[in-house]
C-alpha cells in the first residue's frame, strides 16, 4: 500500500513539473514588456527669411549660396485690400412743398391791397442714399518660376494685379468683406432754405 503511494506521488510530482515547466517556457516566449514610443519624424525645417535680391540670387547662381539648389515649387502670395464706398438701404428725405394764394380787389374807384396766404399741399418725398465703408480683402496664389522671378520686365506687383483682377470677380466668395464703421447718410440733417 506504501508503494503504490509513493508511486502515486511520485506521478504527481512528475505532472505538476512537467506543468510548470511547459509554463514557463510559455511565459519565456512571450514579451510582456511595453513596446517602445514610435520615434516621431522630424519637423521640416522652416523656410529661411531672405530679401527679393538673395531669392532672385539664389534663382540666377545657386552653387554661390549655402543651400546650393535653386528654388522649387514657387509660390507668388498676392493679397489685394481695397477701402471703398458701398450703397445701403436708401431713405426718403420730406420735400415740404409751400403754396401761396394772393388775393386783391380792384374797382374804377377803389382798391384793395393784395392779401398772400399760404395753402396747404400733398407732403412729397424724394430719395436718398446711406453709404457705408467697408475693407474689402482677397488672396491668392500663383506658382511662378525662377524665370518670373528673375524678369525684369514684369514686376511682381504687376503679376499680382492681374491675376487679382481676372479672379476676384469670378470667385465673391473669397472675398471678404468688413465694415469700417464710417458711413455717409445723405437722408440726414437736410434743411431746405426757401426764399
């Protein structure tokens, strides 16, 4: 009876390591550690700050600078304010009309002198306009060239203009409008003077 205990245990030994074995080869497998932040890209470097004469510079001998390339992907930034007039809601400014009525009596022998009274009239009205300034923005962006940049016939204000000007008006959503506050009101403070 002890030896079929002692076996007994000795099979159950056996299973609970062969167990424990196969359970930590298990966990030996497997990499419970974190895994590493992604490294983030680095940030494109910021376009350097030069006047007209080095960008055209750089256009014309790029081997003579320090970045040795000559721009790519031109962009001509163009940006138009306007400060105008607009018309608003129109008004009505009262036309006082005046109607004088004479009176005199004349006769072979007597007259009287002429009498003026002044008889009412339908008011009248006439129109007038209320203005408002307002700021008037638009932008855009035109790619150009090395080419255009290094044309001394066009100036660039000029290229702006253009494109502006065939633009604007075939695209009113983009621009934008602000009022100043200023307004012109003719309905205003009108006085007639009559004689």
């Amino acid at each position: 009876m002890f030896r079929g205990q002692d076996r007994d245990l000795k099979w159950t030994a056996a299973v609970f390591a062969l167990t424990s074995i196969s359970s930590l080869w298990a966990f030996a497998g497997e990499d419970h550690r974190s895994a590493p932040a992604p490294v983030p890209a680095p940030a494109p470097a910021s376009p350097l700050s030069v006047s007209l004469e080095k960008f055209r510079q750089q256009c014309q001998d790029p081997s003579k600078s320090e970045v040795q390339r000559a721009p790519q992907d031109i962009k001509l930034i163009c940006r138009n304010q306007e400060l105008t007039w607009i018309a608003t809601v129109p008004g009505e400014v009262p036309l006082k009309s005046v109607r004088t009525v004479s009176t005199a009596v004349v006769s072979d022998k007597f007259n009287v002198a002429e009498v003026s009274k002044e008889v009412g009239t339908p008011q009248a009205s006439g129109a007038c306009q209320r203005y408002q300034e307002v700021i008037e923005q638009y932008s855009l962006e035109v790619p150009v060239s090395c080419e255009d940049i290094l044309n001394g016939k066009t100036q660039l204000e000029d290229i702006c203009a253009a494109q502006i000007d065939d633009s604007k008006d075939k695209n009113e959503a983009a621009v934008q409008v602000k009022a100043t506050g200023r307004v012109i009101d003719t309905c205003a403070n009108v006085t007639v003077n009559h004689r």
